[in-house]
C-alpha cells in the first residue's frame, strides 16, 4: 500500500506567490487587483492567483519590510500601490536562485537528465 511521506516541503508552493509577486513589484508599482491580472497574463493563464492569496502576501511582505506602500485615488478610487524596497530585491534575489535550483533538478528528473547515484 501506499503511504504518502510525512515529510513535506510547505515553502514548495507557499513560495510561489511570493516569488511572483516580488519579481512583478520589482518590475513596477503595482496594486493588489493589478498583480492578479499580471500574475495571469505574464503566465499565459497556467497560474492564477485570487485577491484572496495575493492581498495576504501583499500584507506580509510589507510587514517584513519587503515592500513599502502608497495611497493613491484614481478615477475616485484608493488603491493601494506597492514597490520593493532593497530588502525586498534581497529577497527576490535569494528565493530566484531557490525556485532556479528546484526547476532545474525537477526538469532533469522529468527530461531524463542528471542522475544521481543511489547510496
């Protein structure tokens, strides 16, 4: 019978907003409602991530002194833009080089590249 392992990797997709989001901000100010539609056009739909995700990533990032915030009424509406501080671009500079690491040894698993020696 199959057991699933015990031993999970929470960061594996927790990781992914966070990634984009920073990666998107860094790019330029954005606000929440933005971010969601950036999020889907950028990845040709494969990832969508509701207001409902993004706007706690949004929060938590800006608590960690990731991004910092403005106000801003446009067309009679407040938005909220976001922007990385260097913090943020520290982070985003470590988590690309995570995610680069993972594609790359889950690629070679899948495409039949490296193999590593069983012990």
């Amino acid at each position: 019978m199959f057991m699933p392992s015990q031993r999970t990797n929470p960061n594996f997709m927790n990781g992914v907003p966070e990634l984009l989001v920073l990666k998107l901000i860094a790019e330029q100010e954005m606000y929440g409602y933005e971010v969601v539609q950036a999020v889907r056009r950028r990845t040709a739909e494969a990832v969508t991530l509701s207001e409902g995700v993004i706007y706690p990533v949004l929060h938590g990032l800006e608590r960690e002194g990731a991004l910092s915030s403005r106000r801003q009424t446009v067309n009679g509406r407040s938005r909220i833009y976001y922007s990385i501080t260097p913090a943020g671009r520290r982070r985003l500079s470590d988590l690309t080089g995570s995610w680069a690491r993972l594609a790359t040894a889950i690629q070679d698993v899948v495409m039949g590249g490296k193999h590593v020696p069983s012990v």
